[in-house]
C-alpha cells in the first residue's frame, strides 16, 4: 500500500494540476479573510506594488 501511495503522489506532482489548484484556492481563501476583516493587500499591477483597499479586494 505504500507503494502505490508513493505511485500516486509522485504522479500528482509529476502533473501538477491538483497543486496548482490547492494554491489557487488557498490564495483565494486567504484573499477573502483579508477583505473580511478589512484588512488592504499588496498585488502587482502594471509592473508597479499597488495596494488595495478591502472594498477594492475582489475575489
């Protein structure tokens, strides 16, 4: 049974899609707290640190 587990993570990383998707949606969850508890967040645009405003936050 180790074996095969061993098998099984070793494909999922070797795809990576369910990593990608577990860190897409951390991201978000985390995003959301920030806004939910009115907190601003650091993000990149134009090349240039822009902060956001928790009502300018979406998710």
């Amino acid at each position: 049974m180790a074996e095969a587990l061993k098998k099984d993570i070793g494909k999922i990383i070797a795809e990576g899609t369910q990593i990608d998707e577990a860190v897409k949606e951390a991201v978000k969850e985390a995003v959301l707290r920030h806004k939910n508890a009115g907190n601003s967040i650091v993000t990149m645009k134009d090349g240039h640190i822009v902060w956001l405003k928790p009502e300018e936050i979406t998710v």
